[in-house]
C-alpha cells in the first residue's frame, strides 16, 4: 500500500517541530482510506479518512501525533491482550477513553493542538473519580491499564460518569484491538528501544514530546505481565514431584541385587522405587466476597478465575470467603465456561483471612491464589504457597507471606 498523502503535511511539519514524534513515526504505517474518522489506529498502521485534510494543519499535526502515540504506546496490542483476559466482561470503549485520556494529556502538555474539545486525563480523573491533579503527577501515575482496572473497579457509577465525560469532550472510538493471537511486526522490545531513542532526541533538542514523556506511566516498559509471573509460579508449585513406592524397588536396588546373588556376596539394603503415577496436583482459589469486593471487583475476579481455569492443568477449587469460608467448590475442567458464570456467594459480610486460608490449606493444595482487596487482617501464614492477586497494588502494605500480584499489571 502507498503512504499516505492526506497526512504528508502534518508528517512533515513534525519533523521541524519535534524530533522525539518525528522519529516515532517512522515506524508507524501511514495509510489513506475510505472513513467516517478523520484518523483510525489498527495495529501499527494510521489510517487517514478525507476529514483528516480539512483540518487546519496545527490540529492535523496535533492528532498524527495522537495517532503515533497510539501506536508507539502499544495500545492496540495491549487493548487486545485485555480483551483476550477479560473475555465477555471486556469494555473496548472504557479502554479506549482511558487511552485517549493519557494521549491527549501528554500531546497538550507537550505543546501540541488538538481537535477541540479534547478529552484529558485530568479531567476524566475529576469526573470519574474526583480526583484533583497535576497533569504531569497524573501521567506519572496512570497507564492505560491500570486506569481501566480503576474504573471498573469503583462500580458502574465511575464507568458511567467516564464515558458521559468522555462524550462531553468529542470522544470516538479511533484504536481497534489487535488479536492476542497475532504476532506483531515489531515485539514489546522493539517498542521500547524506538521509544528511548525518540525521547533522548528530544531531550536533546529541548522540546516536543521527548520533554514530557519520560516520565509517564505509559511509556514501554520491561515489565511482566501479571498472567505470566502467576503461570510461572503456579506451574513451580504444581509441578508433580518424584514420590518414593515401597511396592516396587528401585533400579540401584535390582542392580545390586543380581551383583550380590551372582557373586554371592551379602545382600543389599531395599531401596524402594518411584511411584509411576504422581498425584494431579491441586490450586485453591479463595475468592474474598466481602462487603469492601463490589459488584465491578467481583466481576473482575470471576474473569480473572475464568482465566485462570483456562490457563492451568490442575485440581481446582474454590472457597468463597468473607468473615466465614463457604463449603469448597471443585471446578469442572470441562464444564468451567459454564459453571464459574453461574457461581453464586454470600455477599456483605465482613472479611476474616485466617478461616479461609485455614479451609484452604486443609484440602492440601500445592498453592492458595487469594483474590481480594486485600483490606484486612491477613492472619496465620497457613504454612502453604500464597499469592494475594490484588486489583491494584499500589498503596498496599505487603502481608507478612506470600506475594502479592497486581492484575492491573
């Protein structure tokens, strides 16, 4: 396909006007297309509608710029990857407001125009959350991903009030999910290194976006994703370990054994043999329910169950908890789609860690995944692998055991 010529203008002004952006589009497709949107983000590719050129060129530099950011941010692939987490329980729009958010934040903090009125991180944080901040402290503290968790996190009433915010200041939808199954043309890696690149020019030459962007939470970052620190830790505690069997004798036996009878010297001590079957390894999942989970936060952690079920071979069960555990629930391997959705909990109690690590412990897993909030007393280390997965973990003291792992990473 050929380069765009709708955007040639804007893609060359930006070359003069801020060398960090300039660079960064460089690496991003720049197509011309049939649309209803001035521009449209899919994947790493810009697609410029006919509206885009009736823009004046200030504005038109401004939203390339956006569309840029879009890509080197990753959004669409990271867009995806939640989308693939969350399954049905997945909100494309809410996503795309707090993406749209931080983009704009950082563009008009670095000197840019935009499409007026422009939906800002500052302002979808008062609306949503009311909460009052600087708009370079809020891009220090929000990526697109943990303002998404936030969001829902706080309930239906945050969720309305950020996209009845976010309609108010002109936001469409202009960034498309890309397939968690599909592969990039450039890796996380990539992203990174052009990122760093982009910035130190524009740290060098003293303006544009490469003086603003260093220091926001979206930036590229090495960072592992949640999914796989919990794959990895799970999968260490459930491995199957040799087991000794005194029904059969080991090989070094047998050997020693013969040697002893063809010699006949004296014979040897019985040295038993390995089990052929190890038992299936077994995953407690203790859900807090507790008054302080709300209706988001608990939709979050069934998905999150969901996910996990789809993602582990192991003996899964779970115990619902808030100031008493509930009877464990095994999960069907085979029928999980359908039984976790249809799940229900006591709710509204308060919450108490130790009886439900206590009940967890009793069924002898190989590791207890609490999901909760983590406001609580924790209580006696149950003397068993624990991972708290914790919506957010930031603000959150660390228990005395085990490893707390964010979702919202």
């Amino acid at each position: 396909m050929t380069h765009s010529t709708r955007a040639t203008a804007a893609l060359r002004a930006l070359v003069e006007a801020d060398p960090a952006m300039a660079a960064l589009s460089l690496w991003c497709a720049h197509r011309d297309r049939d649309q209803t949107l001035p521009a449209v983000t899919e994947g790493e590719a810009i697609h410029y509608g006919a509206a885009f050129e009736a823009l004046a060129l200030h504005e038109a530099m401004g939203l390339a710029a956006h569309h840029i950011l879009h890509v080197a941010l990753r959004h669409g692939a990271r867009m995806g990857a939640m989308a693939a987490r969350m399954g049905e329980g997945f909100d494309a729009g809410l996503w795309g407001i707090a993406a749209d958010a931080i983009v704009n934040e950082a563009l008009l903090e670095a000197g840019y125009a935009l499409p007026r009125p422009a939906l800002r991180l500052t302002g979808l944080l008062a609306a949503a959350l009311g909460e009052v901040k600087d708009p370079r402290a809020a891009l220090a503290d929000w990526d697109a991903d943990r303002l998404y968790i936030r969001l829902r996190a706080e309930g239906e009433g945050a969720t309305s009030r950020a996209k009845a915010h976010a309609a108010s200041q002109g936001y469409a939808a202009d960034l498309t999910p890309a397939p968690a199954e599909a592969e990039p043309e450039k890796t996380e890696a990539d992203w990174r290194q052009h990122v760093t690149r982009a910035m130190e020019a524009g740290r060098i030459a003293g303006r544009g976006f490469g003086m603003v962007g260093r220091g926001m939470a979206d930036l590229p970052a090495p960072r592992t994703p949640w999914e796989v620190i919990l794959r990895g830790l799970v999968t260490r505690a459930l491995l199957p370990l040799p087991r000794a069997s005194h029904r059969r004798p080991g090989r070094a036996f047998l050997a020693m054994d013969a040697q002893a009878r063809a010699t006949g010297g004296p014979a040897p001590a019985f040295q038993p043999g390995l089990a052929r079957a190890a038992p299936v390894p077994r995953l407690v999942l203790a859900l807090d329910t507790s008054s302080s989970v709300d209706d988001a936060r608990m939709a979050l952690f069934l998905s999150e169950i969901m996910g996990i079920a789809r993602r582990v071979t192991a003996e899964i069960h779970l115990v619902a908890f808030d100031e008493a555990p509930e009877a464990p629930r095994r999960l069907d391997l085979a029928t999980w789609r359908t039984q976790v959705p249809a799940l229900t909990f006591r709710r509204g109690g308060g919450t108490a860690f130790g009886p439900a690590l206590a009940a967890a412990a009793a069924l002898g897993p190989a590791i207890i995944l609490v999901l909760t909030d983590l406001e609580g007393d924790p209580g006696p280390d149950p003397r068993r692998p624990v991972i708290w997965a914790v919506p957010d973990d930031k603000g959150i003291a660390p228990p005395p055991f085990g490893r707390v792992l964010s979702l919202s990473h």
